[in-house]
C-alpha cells in the first residue's frame, strides 16, 4: 500500500495504472471532471487548477477530464472533444476504466458546461465509481423553452444521485441539507501571487490614475447583472459631487469564456460610465494573466467594493481575494447569515441596490484611516478560514468517507 509519507515527494506518472487503491490509509486516484480549466478565463477553471494541485502535493493521484480548450502541463489531462453532449457520458467512464480511479469529483457549475442536460446523469452513468459533486452554484440549466419545474429537477437529480456533494455557500447548503452526504467547503482565493513585505502601492496607484489624496476605489471580477456596479457608479458620481476626489479601478477581463453574454452588460456600463460623466475617473486594466498585478492593484486601492445584489457569499471569488490580500472590503448583507462576515470588523456590509447607503459607507471610509486598518486588519484575520491546504485537507477527509461508504 502507498502511504503518504513515502509517496508525497516522488515524481508523478504521466499515466496512472494498476488496481484501484484502498482500503483506508492509501492515496486515492481521484479523477476531476470540469467544463472550465486554464486557460479558459473564469473562476470553476481556476478553483479546480489550484485544488488539483493542492490534492497532488497532499500524494494523492490527480486526472483530469475537460475539453481541448483546457491545458495541464503536470497533471493527466484528457480532452476527446469540444461539448458536453450524450457522447461525453462514455468518454468519462472509459476514461475512469484507463486511470483506474477511486472517485470522480464533477466541479459543477451550469454554465460551465455549456447548459448541457447530460453532464446531470453522469452519476447514473458511472457504475462502480463514485461521484462527489461539488456544486459551485445551483442554478437551472437552459432544457427548451417552457421547460418550469423540469429545470430544478434535473439539477436536484444529479445532487441526489451523486454519492456526494459538496457546496460552497450557505445558501446552497440550505437547499441540500436534507440530503444525507454534504459538505460546505468554502471556496479559497483564486489569486494567491505573495507581495513583497516592503510593497509600495505608489506606482500602482499612478498606473491607476490615481493622484496623491485621491480616493481610490477597486472592483474586481467579471462583469455582469448580479454584481451591482451600476449601484457602485452611481455612488462614486454623488461621492464626486461633494468634491471627494474619487477614483474607480476596475480590475479584470469583462466576460468569462463560459459566459460571454455579459459582453453586453459591459457595454451597458461603458455607456452608465458615459451618462454619469465619469469617465475620466475610471481606469480598467482589462484581463490580468499576472496574478501579481491584481494582487498589487486590490492592496494599492484605499476600498474594494463589491456590492453584489444577491449579497457577499462564500460563493464569491472576488471577495474572497479581497480577502486574502487583506483589503479594506465593502459588500452587501449577506441573504442568509454568515457567522464569518462582520460588520465593521472584517468588512462594511450594506443593502444592495441603494447607492445612498453605499455612498454613506464610503464617505465613512474616505473619512477615517482608522476605519480602513480595522477593515484590513479583519480581512487579514479572516482570510486564514480560507487557506487553500485546509480546503485540500477537507476534500480528502470528505473523499475518504464516500470511499469507505459512509460519508
């Protein structure tokens, strides 16, 4: 048996073979299946590259399965064909036979699979192997028009089927609660880059456009609907009309590779940019492949804001690399309650879609640099619930119980 003390450090196989591995206390070969890796741009992409290498330095043997958009240069990649029709629903089995897999652990997000209904009975589909889904989020799937209560049902029939889940939020673990195998793993920062401890936000700033005593504000991620930044807009124009000298970055690329519809939505902004005459007063960087860059801009800025209409979530790549570059943060109230976001301690937490309130929170934080250090203080704190090894740690825990049969 391979135990992780004399297997952690010895190079990997380009192909894994032989019997299955158990009983308890041998590695597992786990198999990831995702419709999203790099260099595809989103976050399901980014999240599965770090927890596979993650799992890899714990010892344990990782496979993944994507499409031919996807690149893996030290873990096993297989890539038969572009979509997620019918035809991928053998690939994968055939696949698990070759690397001879313990467990296969589907990252799900909808989108990510191109909408497609198959991927919802690969549970069904894979006889013999387990499959643990971990739910990045649980929204419906586009079937057909008028498709109504067929939507959830397909995506309740892959939780259910699945031999266990795993979400990343509290509010799809209120939704699956009542299934027998969960977990909530939150999700870690998708941009890790370790900044100097000597760093100087001066030139950052400047490339920003930001002059010395401006106020200057950061929103990172993708651009769509739910993320309120025309709430932000409007705050940062009536924040200018009281002659606060503010400034807005915003850090990353416009629409993600599974999603481009908020192409769209980016144009809207541009043009909500315009009406508000702020264009002056806003830089974007565009896509940032250096992950130290949008290390460096998020600490360079005097606030992140981030004020999602559905509320800040452990579901939110975004905010948790605010958090872990230990930023001063300011999001909206969470829906449901989250015992680790606090206000006034680790972050501002405001009502969505009122850029009045928003505007109070931020007048308050140009105001006070006491304020601001308690925030980034909290962050900093906060931002050891969402360590990357301890993620790992809990998958294979979870992993080993669904092995075993009793998760």
């Amino acid at each position: 048996a391979r135990t992780q003390t004399s297997h952690a450090h010895r190079a990997r196989p380009a192909v894994l073979a032989g019997a299955a591995l158990w009983p308890e206390g041998d590695l597992m070969r786990i198999g990831l299946v995702t419709g999203e890796y790099p260099p595809m741009q989103g976050g399901v992409g980014a999240y599965t590259a770090i927890l596979a290498r993650e799992l890899t330095q714990i010892g344990h043997e990782i496979a993944l399965f994507s499409t031919r958009t996807a690149r893996s240069d030290m873990i096993p990649l297989t890539q038969p064909f572009d979509g997620w029709g019918i035809r991928s629903l053998p690939a994968v089995k055939q696949w698990a036979s070759d690397y001879h897999l313990d467990l296969i652990n589907l990252q799900f997000q909808t989108a990510a699979f191109a909408m497609s209904p198959w991927i919802h009975v690969l549970p069904d589909y894979m006889r013999g192997v387990p499959v643990a889904t971990t739910f990045h989020d649980l929204r419906f799937p586009y079937l057909f028009p008028k498709a109504g209560p067929l939507r959830e049902a397909i995506v309740m029939h892959l939780a259910r089927a699945s031999s266990g889940l795993i979400v990343t939020n509290h509010e799809d673990e209120m939704r699956i609660r009542h299934l027998p195998y969960h977990r909530l793993i939150p999700i870690g920062s998708n941009i890790l880059e370790t900044l100097p401890d000597d760093f100087d936000p001066t030139p950052w700033r400047s490339q920003a456009g930001a002059n010395e005593g401006d106020f200057l504000l950061a929103y990172f991620g993708l651009i769509n609907r739910s993320k309120g930044i025309e709430t932000l807009l409007e705050s940062m124009a009536a924040l200018r009309t009281e002659k606060i000298s503010v400034r807005l970055l915003l850090i990353g690329g416009v629409a993600g590779t599974s999603d481009p519809t908020n192409v769209a939505y980016a144009a809207e902004i541009d043009q909500r940019i315009d009406s508000l005459e702020l264009r002056p007063f806003v830089h974007q960087t565009g896509y940032l492949a250096d992950e130290r860059e949008v290390g460096s801009y998020l600490r360079a800025s005097d606030a992140i804001v981030l004020p999602f209409q559905d509320g800040a979530s452990f579901r939110r790549g975004s905010l948790m690399a605010a958090i872990h570059y230990a930023c001063a943060i300011v999001t909206t109230l969470p829906r449901v309650h989250v015992p680790e976001f606090v206000h006034t301690d680790n972050m501002l937490l405001v009502a969505p879609d009122d850029p009045d309130v928003l505007q109070h929170s931020l007048r308050l934080l140009h105001q006070s640099t006491v304020l601001r250090d308690q925030l980034r203080r909290g962050a900093s704190q906060l931002a050891a619930r969402f360590d990357w090894k301890q993620i790992a740690q809990d998958y294979v825990d979870f992993f080993e119980q669904i092995v075993e049969g009793r998760a």
